[in-house]
C-alpha cells in the first residue's frame, strides 16, 4: 500500500483503535477524492481483517437485503465499507437494521462527502470522522499520482483522486473550453451556449470533465481575462461561479439541471 499522506489527525486517531475498541459504525465525510476508500483500507489492513466493498449503485434494496443478511452470519470479522453518495431512502432503510443490530464481527464504515442526503437514524448511529482539506505541499507529494507537469493543476484540484483522474492533456482541453466560454458566449445563441454540457460528466461518463473542475476552471479563466482585459462579462462570470460553487456545496444537486441551469444563467448574465 502506498504511504499516507495528510490525514495525520484522523489516521492517528483511527490507528489508536483496536478491534475490541473501535466503533461498530463510521461515517467518513470528505469531498470525491480525499481518499476515504484508501484510509479505509489501509485502518483493515492495520487491523488484520478483511475489506468487503458493498457497490450501493449495483443493488436493488432486496439484492442489498441478502448481501448484508450474509454479512450478518459471517464468522470472521470484516469492515463493510459503502458509499451512501446519491444512495435512497429506500436503501438506507435497509442497512440501517443492521446498523442498528450489529454482529460481534461485523464493522461498517460508511462514505459520503457530506451529512445531505443521509437519514438522521443513520446519523445518529454512526461516529463520523471529517476528512482535512490537503495542503498544497501535501497534494505535490502524491507526483506518483497523476500525469501533469503545470502548476496550475494544484489551483483546480484539491485531492489525490482529482489529482489522479487529471492529466496534461485533460487540463488543456479543460482550459480551451472555458477559454471559449468566456469568449464566444456574449455573442452565442443560446442553443450554442447550451452545448458545453455535453463536456460534462453529469452521470457516470468519467471521459468527460467532472463538474466541480469545470468550476475551478471557468473561475481560475474568468478572473485571469478580467485582470487582463477589464472584461465585465468575465468578472461577472467569475463572482457567478463563486456563488454557484458554495451553492452547490450546501445541497444535494443533480448534476444534468445543476448544469443545464448553471449555463442558462451565464448566457443571460452577457445578453
């Protein structure tokens, strides 16, 4: 396993647990990327006991019912780990019975990027652990990580996932297409300043850009015109993604109208 990096507070915190110390049910919180999966992988292998990754999104509420009515008579310890992001009500019902009950030898840790969404009988089952923001000379250590040598690769990404899923080429595309945005939507049609949401992962199509760097970026483009070229449109643009990001971090969103909303406003901010 490759070394960790950051996350002293809580790896040292998790890695003062034993087995017979450690609580039956976490809540790791921490943006897409922070390393959740990784920390919790490397507390199992700190611990000796297996990691059985439970894929939410491949279940239907009955097919979860049976794989944790299995977990429920297994006689050897094991760490369940889910990820509740986007998850239903539905499901959440189901595992929270066994949340409720659980085993000598059965241990969940759960994974969501924040509290939205979760049902408070899950919540108040749950310790929850919240993952640091990484520093800057934290992200340059994980140089194994990820295939880019611009600088501003650490103004757009602020996790090793980030960090790992970007490469050289996808932040020129990244930069081209906000660079076209801020150029050519004052005097787009709005059909043609609809048309960058097909560049955006909305669903689960990771060959196209993630949103919340779409966001860094258009920002990072837009204040850099303004200084520049004393734009208006641009520092419009630049406040407007300011105020969308920190919208968009308090609520639970669906990407696609997240999006289509998102560049409606920005084509009639120039019009």
């Amino acid at each position: 396993m490759r070394p960790i990096i950051g996350q002293e507070k809580l790896v040292n915190t998790l890695f003062s647990y034993t087995l017979q110390s450690i609580p039956k049910t976490m809540l790791f919180l921490g943006p897409s990327g922070c390393g959740k999966s990784w920390i919790a992988a490397a507390l199992a292998e700190h611990l000796d006991i297996d990691t059985v990754i439970i894929d939410l999104d491949k279940l239907t509420p009955e097919e979860l019912r049976a794989k944790l009515a299995d977990a429920y008579i297994c006689p050897v310890e094991k760490f369940y780990l889910l990820d509740l992001r986007g998850s239903s009500n539905k499901k959440q019902d189901v595992l929270l019975k066994y949340i409720e009950e659980p085993t000598r030898n059965t241990y969940f840790i759960l994974m969501a990027e924040s509290e939205i969404g979760i049902l408070p009988t899950i919540l108040n089952r749950c310790i929850k652990y919240n993952f640091e923001p990484y520093t800057l000379e934290d992200l340059k250590k994980f140089d194994w990580s990820f295939d880019c040598s611009d600088e501003l690769i650490y103004a757009l990404c602020k996790t090793p996932g980030q960090l790992q899923n970007f490469t050289e080429t996808n932040l020129k595309d990244l930069h081209t297409l906000c660079s076209k945005i801020i150029k050519f939507v004052p005097t787009a049609s709005y059909a043609n300043a609809m048309t960058p949401i097909s560049k955006i992962n909305c669903k689960t199509d990771y060959n196209k850009f993630e949103i919340d760097m779409f966001l860094n970026m258009l920002e990072y483009v837009a204040f850099k015109d303004y200084v520049e070229t004393n734009n208006k449109f641009s520092f419009d643009t630049y406040m407007f993604v300011i105020q969308q990001k920190a919208e968009m971090n308090n609520r639970t969103i669906i990407k696609e109208s997240f999006m289509l909303n998102f560049l409606d406003n920005l084509w009639r901010l120039a019009h």
